[in-house]
C-alpha cells in the first residue's frame, strides 16, 4: 500500500534540516526500493519547512517505525507527521 508522509518543520528549524540532510538522505537509500517520491515543501523564500514522502510499505506500522526513525525525526525537526494511506488513480 502507498502512504504519504507529511511532516510539517518545526519553526525557525533550517539549520536542524540542514545539519542532518545527509543523514536524511542516507537513511532513505536503505529505503529504496519503497520509496516512490520524496521532497521539502517550500516557503515563499523557497527555504525548506517540511516534506513530503511517498513510499510503498506492507502496512501502516511499517510506515509508522520508517517515519520514526528517520534522522530529520530523530533530530526534533518536525512540529507533526502525518501518515495517510494512498490510492494513486492518475496518471493510470
């Protein structure tokens, strides 16, 4: 099943995002194979405040313990983490 994972920075946090990016994305090559699509969400200053994942996992806990251990996560740089599951109807 796919979930997307919103995770909302707390404020005034770019430099906890930056200091753990590589971390980050280390971490998501271990999850390669479930990940669809991944990115921050910007401000009007194009600055990083959040992101957004799309990945593939067998069931929400296992999106849930993904999400937790993610480094951004681990480093207190979410304010909230949203994980919904997803139907992808288009492009078909």
């Amino acid at each position: 099943m796919l979930y997307v994972i919103n995770c909302e920075d707390k404020p005034d946090s770019l430099e906890v995002r930056l200091e753990n990016r590589e971390a980050h994305l280390d971490y998501l090559k271990n999850f390669q194979d479930c990940l669809i699509m991944a990115g921050p969400f910007l401000d009007t200053k194009e600055q990083p405040i959040g992101s957004m994942l799309i990945m593939e996992f067998a069931n929400e806990k296992t999106a849930t313990d993904f999400s937790a251990g993610d480094p951004y996560n681990l480093a207190g740089l979410f304010q909230s983490v949203t994980i919904r599951p997803w139907r992808q109807t288009l492009p078909a």
